[in-house]
C-alpha cells in the first residue's frame, strides 16, 4: 500500500476560524498537509484523502514553532471561499469608490 503527502499554501487576506482552532487565526499564508492513502483492488491508482492539517500560525507569523492541526477539509475550503468573496467585495467597493470620486473630478483615495 502506498500513501503519499502533500503539502501546499493558502492564503487568508482576513482572520477566519476554523471548529478545530480554539481561536480565530490572523491573515497570512498557512501551510496544509494532506495525507492520502491508496486504493487496492482498481485497475488503476487512485487515492483517497486520509487527513488533512493546518500549520499554526502562518508562515510569517513563525518564530520556529508551530503546532499541526487536524481540519475538516470541506469547513477549510469553505472558510477559504467566505474570505476570497471578502476580499472580492472589499476590492469592488475601493474600486467604485474610485470611479465615484474620479467622475466628480477628484482623486481617487
């Protein structure tokens, strides 16, 4: 049987929380480390995803520790999505704003 890890980068432009976190968690580049195990028996060679961790705190945020925090995949993606269309929202109102005041003749802020 073979497993395989992987490990990858997210980033989160706001704080977020997560079930398995006692605490919110501030904007940053987070590592995460999925574990995935092999299927026997196929015709071919398929995984299937046996954990996935978050690294606390963000990469930046890391003085030389950092703690490996079992997540539910779907609420991580999830809490991924709610800050990408934040982060979308507050970009669509500096940028209307900007058009506002230029439309007036003013700078833009």
């Amino acid at each position: 049987m073979t497993d395989r890890t992987t490990k990858t980068e997210v980033i989160f432009r706001h704080p977020f929380r997560l079930s398995a976190l006692s605490n919110p968690q501030p904007p940053g580049t987070y590592r995460v480390v999925t574990d995935e195990e092999e299927i026997l028996g196929l015709s071919f060679q398929a995984f299937r995803r046996a954990a996935t961790m978050l690294e606390i705190p963000a990469i930046e945020l890391s003085r030389g520790s950092s703690q490996i925090f079992l997540v539910d995949p779907v609420e991580l993606e999830a809490a991924l999505e709610k800050d990408k269309l934040a982060y979308s929202r507050l970009n669509t109102r500096k940028n209307s704003c900007a058009i506002s005041a230029e439309s007036r003749g003013e700078a833009p802020s």
